[in-house]
C-alpha cells in the first residue's frame, strides 16, 4: 500500500479497520477527536490524569464505526490522500422512480401522500444501507420508516423508540399505512426469546438496556434491520453497547429531530447509524403548508424587587425550585392559560409543580389532563385521542414523558414555562405544536422568562432564554418579545 493512502477494511455491521501507514492513523485519529461533554467534571479530568479527549479512532488497531466511512473519505479529500474501501461499503443502485414503483405496490390509503422530500430520504437510506435521517416534527418520519422496513420485508426489523407511548404510536401508524404482518409491542414488557414470532418488533432502548437490566446476548442476532428513532435521547453508553451487539443487522438507520450539536455525540450517532442526511427544515415545512405556521410569543416576566432579592446567589436548581412555587408566576400561567381560546399545551419539569398547577386549573371550566411519569401508557394514548376530539383542552404534560416524539394533532397552544437552554430539548418540545390540523392553520409558543437579576447578575434562566432566542434565530422562526412586570 502507498504511504499515502487510506483502505477501509470492513469487520462487521459496527466496525472497520484503517489500513494505512501507522503516522496517518495518528493524524486521522487526532482530526476524530473531540472533548467529551461535561468533561471538566469528571474525576479524571480533574486529578489530571485525563485531558478531557476522546477520539473515535484506536491508534493502535485502526478501528473505528463504520458508519464515519463518509467522513474519511473526506479526510483523504482534504489532505489529496488515496481511498480504496471494501465492496460492503459501496451503495446499491436504486433512484427515486424505484422508490415511488415500489410505494404504489404497497396499498397506503390516499390521504398519506409521499412527499418530494420523503422520497429523496427513502431513496438515500435504501441505498446507503445505513443512515442518520434528520426528519423534524410533522416531516413524515414513521411513513419514512414504514416504506424502508417494507422494502428489506424480508428482513427481521427492530425499531427502537425512546418510550411506551411511542410504540404503541409507531404500531398505530404502520396499522393506517396497511401493515399487516406481525408487531411485537414491548408495552407489557419485552420478549427476551432469541426467537420471537413478529416480522417487526418494537420496543424502547429503556427495555433493552437500562445500564442495570438487560437483554441476553443471544437476543440480538435475530434481528436484519434495525432503527433507532430519536437516537439521541438514548445515552450514548447504553447506544453503542445495543449498536454493537446487533452483529447481523447490515441495514441501520438512526432518526432524530435534530441533534444536539454536540461534536463527539453526533460523530458517535453518525458512526453507529450512518451518515446524516436533512430531510427538510421545520422552516420549509411551516412554507410548504406540511405543518402550521408558527408565532412564538417571548415573555419576560420581570419579578418585583422583593422577589429578586429573595432568589439572589441560587443555584440553577435552587432557581428552578424557587420559580416552580412562586404563586404569582404560577397565577400567571393560570390566567394565561385560561385567557386563551383552543386546546393547550403546558410543559413542567418537576413533578410537584404539575400538580399545582393542576390544582389550580382544575374549575371544571374546561377539559384538564395531566401526564407524568406515573401516568400508565394506555391512559396516556386515551388522552391523546380525546385532545383531538375535545375543545379548549388543557394539557400538562412533563418534559420528560410527552417532549419528544409524541404526536398530537389538535393543538393551538403551547406554554413552555420550563426553562431549558439545551436545542435538542427545546426544538423537540416544539415539535408538538407542529402537526397538522383542519382545524389549525396557525400556532402559537408561548416562551416564559424569568428576570431575577439582582443589581448586575443575571440569573440562570434569563440566560437561557436568551440561548432559546439564539436557536429560534437559527431556524428562522416568526418572534415577537415582551416585557411584564410582575408581582
């Protein structure tokens, strides 16, 4: 082999081999190398033993995810290196006319319509074999999911999804798209035959691994296929050893909302799954009339001078236990819940403060749900279907159980009055605002700050805030901000 070349030598579904001179598998293992997150906090990293790196390249062995193939064959662009790769790593020939063909042989019902940029997705996971799908709220992502599994039919498919309520929807959605093979539900607890009797089984990562309890080895091998969708709730530990014990599946795609951002995270994600691949932006789906258009209203409720002396030099999780017992903010979101006509979304983050908030909502006025994590996964489904047929619904559902995923299509309202900073959280929360109805052509976010600034410091969540209003900006979205004082 030429000093100056890189052949990708393929091992498995998970891994590949650097064949290359040991001083590029250095230079190649130093470009995939990136801070952990948090990493300043970690025990190592403070006794200095550790420099916070973790690189995705053994330097020593050359083994790396297979699913970054794309990504050195960038890195041999960059530095006019040679490239040479296995016959497993090259695509199949399938277009989009193959594509469409074979949708008009599966039976879907006339109302889903395939979508331009569906069919491209489609097209660029078949032939990959392996990709990161990046599909927001509203994109169409289980019909996504629904035309691949259908194409490998003769592939035993696994599809994992962050939680109960998301299985029971997948199965839902591939029962109105005319599936009619078997489904293993994992909802009353996942089979741990090494044979199960279903052309398709869905579970949660949760049922998987929970990084105490776990599937037996010899679970894995029955499965071809494998999706992960909304790979990025799942902790990216937990991930790879699922990822890697699924030996026999050579088709693989990871779909999410969006990522994180985070460098290292996405690399793991894309390293696992595939490539990335944008389906389309939540923007040019609110233009293309695939989802409402949307208007987030940005409060600052700035608090009386007495309250922000009362918070000053709290911890952000002190903080947020302040803001969530606060009776005039809650009185707040009362009467802003109440003031607005149309079924409503509220998120909480701790579990006390959805139940006072409950208890304040709770006149008998209107429709009140609550959904937490206590909440069992049947009653869950019964109040997503009566939000669609009820009016003037208020909904208070926990960031945890109901922010990704979870698809409701009757809501005009959302409340977001747990403070978050993180893109992933916030464009996925988002996301439930986003689905369509005949109902609703406009939607409305309701963003709520808080200043407790004291003299010069800001406080923790009006700095969110202004880390929400950075990734509204990014995505283009319609923003209006006002200012309330507050007693």
């Amino acid at each position: 082999m030429k000093s100056d070349h890189i052949h990708l030598r393929y091992l498995n579904p998970v891994h590949m081999k650097i064949e290359a001179e040991p001083g590029i598998i250095m230079e190649l293992a130093d470009a995939f190398q990136w801070k952990a997150p948090n990493y300043q906090f970690h025990p190592k990293y403070k006794a200095r033993v550790w420099d916070g790196n973790i690189s995705l390249v053994n330097r020593y062995t050359g083994i790396m995810l297979a699913g970054l193939a794309k990504r050195v064959k960038k890195f041999c662009d960059s530095r006019n290196y040679g490239f040479s790769f296995d016959r497993e790593f090259e695509y199949d020939d399938v277009n989009e006319d193959d594509i469409l063909k074979f949708i008009s042989t599966l039976d879907i019902p006339e109302k889903f319509q395939s979508r331009d940029y569906q069919i491209e997705s489609i097209t660029k996971c078949i032939s990959a074999k392996r990709r990161t799908l990046i599909s927001p709220t509203s994109s169409g992502k289980s019909y996504m999911i629904y035309v691949i599994t259908q194409w490998f039919k003769n592939k035993k498919a696994l599809i994992i999804v962050p939680r109960t309520s998301l299985v029971e929807q997948m199965a839902s959605d591939f029962v109105s798209y005319g599936f009619k093979g078997k489904i293993h539900k994992s909802t009353d607890g996942l089979s741990k035959d090494a044979n199960i009797d279903a052309d398709i089984v869905i579970t949660t990562w949760h049922s998987i691994d929970n990084g105490k309890y776990k599937v037996p080895n010899n679970w894995y091998p029955q499965f071809d296929l494998v999706f992960g969708d909304e790979a990025h709730t799942c902790k990216a530990t937990i991930l790879k050893s699922i990822l890697e014990k699924l030996v026999n599946c050579h088709y693989r795609f990871g779909t999410t909302g969006t990522l994180d951002g985070d460098p290292l995270n996405e690399a793991t994600i894309e390293g696992l799954f595939g490539p990335a691949f944008r389906a389309i932006s939540t923007a040019e789906l609110i233009e293309q009339d695939y989802a409402p258009k949307l208007k987030i209203k940005v409060i600052i409720l700035k608090h009386s001078e007495e309250t922000r002396e009362l918070a000053k030099g709290l911890s952000y999780a002190d903080e947020i236990k302040f803001l969530t017992k606060l009776k005039s903010r809650n009185n707040f979101v009362k009467k802003l819940a109440k003031t607005l006509k149309g079924n409503k979304l509220i998120f909480f983050k701790l579990v006390d403060q959805g139940k006072t908030l409950y208890d304040l909502l709770d006149d008998n006025t209107s429709p009140l749900y609550i959904i937490d994590g206590s909440v069992d996964v049947k009653i869950r489904e019964n109040i997503r279907h009566a939000m669609e047929s009820q009016d003037d619904v208020i909904l208070l559902a926990s960031l945890g159980t109901t922010s990704t995923g979870v698809s409701i299509n009757k809501i005009k309202y959302m409340i977001a009055q747990a403070p978050s900073k993180s893109r992933t959280t916030v464009l996925q929360a988002l996301g439930r605002l986003l689905r369509l109805h005949p109902e609703i052509d406009q939607v409305y976010l309701f963003d709520i700050g808080d200043d407790l600034s004291y003299k010069k410091k800001e406080n923790f969540t009006l700095r969110h805030l202004r880390e929400r209003l950075k990734i509204y900006a990014s995505e283009n979205f319609d923003v209006e901000i006002n200012t309330l004082e507050i007693k």
